[in-house]
C-alpha cells in the first residue's frame, strides 16, 4: 500500500492514483489545467499571489503524518489528486447491493445520479473561493490571512479532486462538467454556483468565520455520507477531502471565538455589563454580541438549506442504490437498508407545526440535517463558554429549524427564531433584529482595517491560544510582496 499512502511528483499534478500510467486521464487534466490557474490567478489579489505563506501541503495520505508545512507562493502551490488508501475487498454497507463488492468502476444504471451529485460537490468548491477573494485585503492579522488562504488552496484542491473523478469516470460528459465547473461564478447572474448558499457574499470576516463554521460543516456532513458510497474512488476521494475539511471548521470556531473573547474583555474594561447597550459596545471598536447573534441566525439558515428537502425521492434513490450513505453509517444500529424504518419529520398544518413519521428512505436529508444541528451545537456551546466565563449575561440560541428558510416544508411561512408561526407583518417588524440589516453591516465593515504587522491583531479580535503549526506569536506566516 506505500505508493497509495506517498504522492507521486513525477507529473505535473501530484498524486497517488498512478496519473504518469494513466495517460488518457492526465492529458484530460492537463488541458483543464490552464483554465484553473486563469481562475485562481483572477481571483486572487496579485500581491497575495507573489506573498510567500506558510501552508501546509498534503504529501502522503497516511492520516498519522499527512502534510508538511513551508513557505509557498499560492499559484506555485501543488494542488494535487489524493485518494484514501483502498480498502481491501470492501462491500457496499447499505441499500439493496449491501453486503456486495464496492464499484470501482460507475455503474451504468447510476451513471446520471452519481455525475450529479459529484458535480453538485465539486461546484461548492471554486465557489467558496469566488465568495471570499476580497478578504486577504482586510484581513485581522497575518495568522488570519494564512488561515484564509489556507482555506482556499485545499478548496481548490478539493475541485481538482471532484474534477479527476469526473474526467477519470465519465468520459466526455466528465469533461464537459469540468469545464462547466470553471464557466460558474459565485453570484453570476448569468451562470450562478448550484446551490444558494453559495452565491451569497461574504463581505467582512465574521461572515468567513461563521461561513466556515457553519457552511463548511453541510461540507463535512455530505462528504461523510459520500465516504460511504459504494462507489469506491469517491468514498477514498471523500475520506481524504475530510482530513482537510476538519482545519476549516477549526478557523470558523476559534475566529468566532476570539471575536467573541475580545468583545467580552473589551465589555469589561469599559465596566459595560448590559450586552444591549450595543452603541456603547460599538464605541469601542469590537462586534457587540446581539449582532454575532443575528450573524449566527443568518449563517445557520443558509446552510440548512443546503440539505434540501425534508422528504426526497432522490436522497432515497442515492441510498437506496448504494451511492450515497448516512452519517456516520458503520455506527448506526439498524439493516442499513430501511425498507421498514421511519423518521420523525416536522411539516406545517395550519397556524401548527406538527411532527409526523415518514418512510425513514424519504427522510434520508432529514436526519442529515438533524446530524448537522447536532454537531453545529457542540461549538455554540462553547461560545457560550467564553462568554459566561467573562461574566456577561448573555447566551447565543440556535434558531428554529423553521426560521429564515428558502428551502423545504417551512419556506412558504414566516417563523420566528423561537418557533412560532408568524404573520407577514410581525416579521417585517422585527426581521431587524433577527437578521444582520444595512447598518450592521456598515458597522461590521467599518471595523475591516488590515494589520499586516507582524504578530499584531486587530482590535476586535483577540489573538489565538496557539499558533499554526505551533509557532510563536511573532512568527511571520506571510511575508508580503512589496512592489
């Protein structure tokens, strides 16, 4: 297994899937190269892209020693194909083939479904670089400014994975998908990302930290139930692409985390004990809690919306035929088949929100969407933390599942973050305190000053408990270009 753990450099896209045998595949991928460099190199600023920055890069895939870490110019970064070492003789765990061999090769009878949801993953990738190309201008420090472009060297990485399974699978409508993949922007109006979340604009880097929190956690939860496809190379592509997704997490909550910190200690040296006196709060140059609040509301929604609808035919169809499993699906005690199962599901009757039990095959985005709230909460809970340990009395709720959606049984109602169906009217009213208005943003974007200065951070934002990589404080994580 060695030559499926190490990275091949012998061509010019690193990998561990045999691309210098294979050269049908590598010369696909060498001709899409160019396109992707032209997209990097028009999204990122150019003296971001002449900076040297502290990234790691994945040389091996064995998960006790996978990267290494050193200074890289972005555009000469090695975005590679990397694949989780096959398992030997590993079955389908679920769906009617379980118990049969995994599929190295797709399926005739689930081709369209499988390029559909490969394609789906692959477009959310380029686009939350296409979202974020502006921040490394405002960025809080230059540990933050590496996180970002950490963030989104292993995005693009994680496009050029989906985009190998597409050009190695699917011949020449693989070709064409990846070439589509490179035509859709973030926000076009002419060929929009495929789903809403990522058009939206993530303006200042609270939006980032809570993006990264939030929406790259659906990210997590999707590919966990790739992972267990019984598609063999997109579960090992999806298990790799894991290893990376858990540091962007790890940037969203620490970011959340230490905006909430400086607030609090900012609250206290100021002798402010009432979070809702925010004018008083804003004085003093720091995110007052109320609108990490309404931040936190808006962030949440948006990303339960990228599950879809409660009750789906097609989530039943990818389980079903053994494309697309559940979270965490080897922990699960039941047949893994669910012919017999039900799942409780909300829906709306009247001026009532009701829970009915469902076919649990229908209800398969349901209970991924119920797995993410509960992973979602675990890092809530810990701002909490930070918040009651600086004494202020104030704790941030996670809002009703039926609360601000555009997708799905509750888009047709108006709900508040408490649960309760609204009219028309009483939202408009309060809409204003549930969700980030112009005003917050002005503020929040007031508050965008760079500081580029070695080991120093912005002031509303404290610096991190431990550096990247364990360095020091001072370390110097970009060393800019200077024309």
């Amino acid at each position: 297994m060695a030559d499926l753990i190490n990275v091949s450099y012998d061509t010019q896209i690193p990998n561990n899937v045999g691309l210098s045998s294979d050269k049908r595949v590598l010369k696909a991928l060498e001709k899409w190269h160019p396109g992707y460099i032209d997209w990097w190199n028009d999204l990122i600023p150019e003296q971001f892209q002449l900076s040297d920055i502290y990234l790691r890069t994945a040389v091996s895939v064995d998960p006790k020693g996978w990267a290494k870490f050193d200074y890289v110019k972005m555009p000469d970064y090695r975005w590679g194909i990397l694949l989780a070492p096959q398992v030997e003789d590993r079955k389908i765990p679920f769906g009617e083939h379980k118990g049969e061999p995994a599929w190295q090769e797709v399926p005739g009878e689930y081709r369209a479904l499988l390029r559909r949801l490969i394609v789906i993953q692959a477009d959310t990738e380029p686009a939350s670089v296409e979202q974020q190309k502006f921040l490394g201008k405002t960025a809080p420090s230059m540990y933050d400014m590496r996180n970002l472009f950490q963030v989104n060297v292993e995005e693009g990485r994680h496009l050029w994975a989906m985009v190998y399974l597409l050009q190695k699978y699917f011949g020449a409508d693989g070709r064409e998908e990846a070439h589509e993949l490179l035509r859709r922007s973030s926000g076009s109006e002419d060929a929009p990302r495929m789903l809403g979340a990522f058009n939206e604009a993530t303006p200042d880097w609270l939006s980032f930290f809570m993006f990264t929190y939030f929406t790259d956690r659906d990210g997590k939860m999707q590919l966990e139930a790739l992972a267990q496809s019984g598609f063999d190379p997109l579960s090992r592509t999806c298990r790799f692409m894991l290893t990376e997704e858990a540091h962007h997490m790890f940037v969203g909550e620490t970011g959340v985390g230490r905006t909430i910190q400086r607030t609090c200690e900012a609250m206290n040296e100021a002798g402010i004990t009432n979070p809702y006196d925010i004018d008083k709060i804003r004085a003093l140059g720091v995110i007052d809690l109320p609108t990490i609040q309404k931040k936190m509301n808006l962030h949440y929604t948006l990303s339960l919306d990228l599950f879809g609808q409660e009750i789906s035919t097609n989530a039943a169809n990818a389980f079903n035929n053994g494309i697309k499993g559940r979270y965490m699906e080897n922990r699960l005690e039941d047949d893994h088949q669910l012919q017999n199962d039900t799942y409780p599901v909300h829906s709306v009757v009247g001026d009532k929100i009701v829970s009915e039990d469902v076919p649990a095959l229908t209800a398969i985005n349901m209970r991924l969407r119920d797995d993410y709230v509960r992973d979602a909460a675990g890092g809530v809970g810990r701002w909490n933390k930070i918040i009651k340990k600086n004494g202020i009395d104030f704790a941030l709720i996670i809002p009703h599942e039926g609360f601000h959606r555009q997708i799905g049984v509750f888009s047709k109602v108006s709900i508040s973050p408490e649960g309760n169906i609204i009219s028309q009217a009483e939202w408009d009213a309060n809409v204003g305190n549930w969700l980030p208005n112009k005003a917050d943003g002005d503020f929040i974007a007031s508050l965008m000053v760079p500081c580029f200065e070695k080991g120093e951070y912005a002031g509303w934002i404290a610096p991190p408990k431990v550096g990247i990589d364990n360095k020091p404080g001072d370390f110097e994580y970009v060393k800019l270009y200077e024309a």
